[in-house]
C-alpha cells in the first residue's frame, strides 16, 4: 500500500514539474485534473468488474470431498 502512494506521489512530482516547465499552470491543472479523473474511472470500474466476479463466481466455501 505505501508502495503505490509513493509511486503516485512521484509520478505527481515528475508529471508536475514537465508539465509546468514545458507548459504554463493551466495546461498543467487541466493535465491534473484529467490524469486524476481518468484513475477514478478505472478504480470504478475495476471495483465494479470484481464485484461481477464475485456474483458470478462466489468464494470457495471449504473443502468439498467427494468419494
């Protein structure tokens, strides 16, 4: 878990410091905002994809022994 918020922090950084040195701060918060709202979007639907998962195929429940 620390692992992906330090790699979200630096990708912030690096992301942040290009942007603003080749852009100006409206290209840069635009470029935020969109790189923010398109990983919102793909944790819903990844959530949503495994709760269809978990409907379709539920958790094993124990040992099944058939003789």
């Amino acid at each position: 878990m620390e692992s992906d918020r330090l790699r979200g922090v630096a990708g912030c950084v690096l992301a942040g410091f290009y942007l603003l040195r080749v852009h100006d701060m409206r290209v840069a918060t635009v470029a935020a905002i969109v790189f923010n709202a398109v990983a919102a979007a793909l944790v819903a639907v990844s959530e949503i994809l495994e709760s269809i998962h978990r409907l379709v195929f539920p958790p094993y429940q124990g040992l099944l022994l058939m003789f």
